[in-house]
C-alpha cells in the first residue's frame, strides 16, 4: 500500500525554491503518492487570542490541520526570513497549534531548507529541528541546500550538484516510511 506524503515550502512566494526542493525531496520516496500544497491556499487573518476568542479557528485552519492527520509523512522545506520562519508558515502554526499544541500529531518527517546564500537557510532549519518535537513531530532527517541558484536546476526540477544531490538521497534512503 502507498504511503501518503504531505508536502510544502513553508513560504508563500510564487516562486518558492523551498517548495521546489520540497516537490523534489518528496519525488525521490518510492512506493509513496505526494500531496504537494501551497501555503497560500491556507491564507488567514493574523492569529490573535481575541480573534481566536470573537471568530473561533479558521475553517482553513482546520483544513490544513486535517491534511496532516491524513499525511503519513511529511517533508516541509522552511524559507529563511530573518534567521527565522516565514510569516506565512508561522501563522498557519499557530492557528493550527491551538486546535491541537501537538500539530504534527507524531508524524515522522523530513526537514529541508534552501536559500540563494551559502548557508542555505541553515538557521532556520537548525530552529525547525529542535521545534518540530514540541509540536508533535517526529524529526526523521534534515538536509540544507546552500546556493539554490548555483545547484538546483530549475528546468528539470532536481539538485544539480551531484555531491549534495547524493547526500539528500542518502538521508531520503535511511527513512522508512
């Protein structure tokens, strides 16, 4: 039976490189469909304990909680803003963590980032794998890509840097899902 993968950049640009490293990563499982989202179909207004109060959760909160629980695994590649998550990712977080504090509800998964620079959203990774637990989620593996640019090929959507491409594989290989 073919596992389920929810997958997404954590970033809602149009052109997200995370959500192309994400839609890579998650091709290279075998014996797995993926659901590829886009965060900005799950567009809300900016989480407040008074809105949360006056208004209740979102009803695309609960969506985007849902598409999880029906996940069995998950690849998230996080888009570095200031060191740290996108506003788009956080807030979806946060609206979905007051439905449930466990929001990944104990779904293994596999941590990415990438960025334009050297350090390849490094720092926002570094905060992902030591969050996701408290959330709920079960830290399977992580990989950063440096230089997007430089060693993605966006024409055919694959890491063009063979060292860094076998490196994610390997990581992709040690995981049973």
């Amino acid at each position: 039976m073919k596992k389920k993968i929810l997958a997404f950049g954590a970033s809602n640009s149009s052109t997200s490189i995370n959500k192309q490293l994400a839609k890579y990563a998650s091709s290279q499982f075998k014996n797995a469909t993926v659901d590829l989202v886009d965060l900005n179909d799950y567009e809300m207004p900016i989480y407040s304990i008074d809105r949360e109060k006056k208004d209740g959760f979102p009803e695309l909160a609960h969506d985007f909680y849902k598409k999880i629980g029906d996940a069995d695994f998950l690849v998230i590649s996080f888009a570095e803003n200031n060191g740290n998550f996108s506003t788009a990712f956080k807030n979806i977080l946060d609206w979905t963590s007051r439905i449930n504090s466990k929001t990944f509800q104990e779904k293994p998964m596999l941590l990415l980032a990438t960025s334009p620079g050297a350090r390849g959203g490094s720092s926002v990774l570094d905060i992902a794998v030591k969050r996701m637990p408290f959330q709920g989620g079960i830290v399977k593996g992580s990989f950063s890509l440096p230089s997007f640019n430089e060693n993605f090929d966006k024409e055919k959507g694959v890491i063009s840097n063979g060292e860094l491409r076998d490196q994610l594989l390997k990581i992709i290989d040690s995981i049973e899902i």
